[in-house]
C-alpha cells in the first residue's frame, strides 16, 4: 500500500487527534508538536501518524498509530521510519519513546529498553513523562549518532 507521508497541516489537527485517541493513545499536549507530526495520506483520508517532540537533542517519538482498517500493510514501518529520518534532519541524536504494548515493534526499528533514570531531565519533564504515560510503560531508545566525548 502506498500512503503518502507528510508533516500534518493545521486542518489535520482534527483527524490526527481521532485517529491517535481511537489507537487508544494519549493525546494529551499532541497539538503542542503539530509542526513535526507526519500523517499518512490515502487520498484525502488520514490513515497514520507518527510525531515527534524535540526536546534540545533528544525527541521524543509519540503518536505511532494507524487506522484498525489498513494495519499490516506496512503503513506503521514508513511512518515510523519517517520520523526517524525527520529526526535526524533535525540533528536529533537520541530518539525515545514510552510503550505498553509495543516492545517488539519498535525493536524493529532498533530501539532498545532503557531505565527512566537514563532519560535526560527535560525529556522526563515533559507531558508524556510527567502526565500522560504511567511510570510502569517501558521507556525505549534509538540513537542517532554517538554522544560527545566528554571533555577532560
Ligand atoms: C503498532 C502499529 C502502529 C503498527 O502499524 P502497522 O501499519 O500495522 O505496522 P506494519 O504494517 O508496518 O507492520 C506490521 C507488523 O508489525 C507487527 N506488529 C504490529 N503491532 C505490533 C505490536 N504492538 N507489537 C509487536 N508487533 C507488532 C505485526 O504483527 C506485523 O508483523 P509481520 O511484519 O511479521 O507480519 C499499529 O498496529 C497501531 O496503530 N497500533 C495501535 C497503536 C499503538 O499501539 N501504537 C504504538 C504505541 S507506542
């Protein structure tokens, strides 16, 4: 299946903010990132989104979901790889990301479990952290590029 990946416009907010609370996933402060949330278009319907909330190097990747209707057919795979490539355009080193459900998905991807202690501090301030996702979700990581040497 071919969808057509985007950065969302303002008149997606509606559609994006549906399709992520029928996914059964928190929309809480979505909007806030609507400039980095990529949407999937077939025609003029909206059946994918993926987002990411930059945070200085780190991004947080949220909003991974796509319609019951067309799952399986790799539209989850191009969104996801998409905003790993966004990052990465965005000089994003650490992307991350809470799940419940989706460990081995996102293994994929290369992710790898991680402690919360390890998330940088403004990562674990934000609305994700501190509200929207309980403390039991798995917190998962994909480096971009290595961290700098530190200095002597
Ligand atoms: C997770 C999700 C985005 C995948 O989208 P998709 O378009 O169906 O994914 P793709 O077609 O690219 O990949 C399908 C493959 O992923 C696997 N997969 C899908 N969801 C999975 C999950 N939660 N855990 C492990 N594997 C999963 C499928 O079994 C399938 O495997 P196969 O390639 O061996 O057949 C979609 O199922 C979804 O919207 N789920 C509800 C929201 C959600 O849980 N999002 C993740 C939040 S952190």
């Amino acid at each position: 299946m071919k969808a057509d990946i985007e950065r969302a416009l303002a008149r997606d907010a509606h559609d994006v903010l549906r399709l992520v609370a029928e996914s059964q996933l928190t929309t809480d402060g979505l909007l806030d990132h609507l400039p980095t949330i990529l949407v999937a278009r077939l025609g003029h319907r909206i059946v994918g989104t993926a987002g990411l909330e930059i945070h200085s190097d780190g991004a947080l990747l949220r909003s991974v979901a796509v319609s019951s209707d067309v799952r399986g057919r790799g539209v989850g795979t191009v969104l996801v790889e998409s905003a790993l490539h966004m990052a990465e355009e965005l000089n994003v080193r650490d992307v991350y990301l809470l799940t419940f459900t989706a460990e081995n998905y996102f293994q994929r991807f290369g992710f790898q479990s991680l402690d919360r202690g390890d998330v940088p501090a403004s990562l674990r301030a934000s609305v994700q952290f501190t509200h929207a996702c309980p403390s039991t979700a798995l917190v998962m990581l994909r480096r971009l590029r290595p961290a700098p040497e530190p200095s002597v």
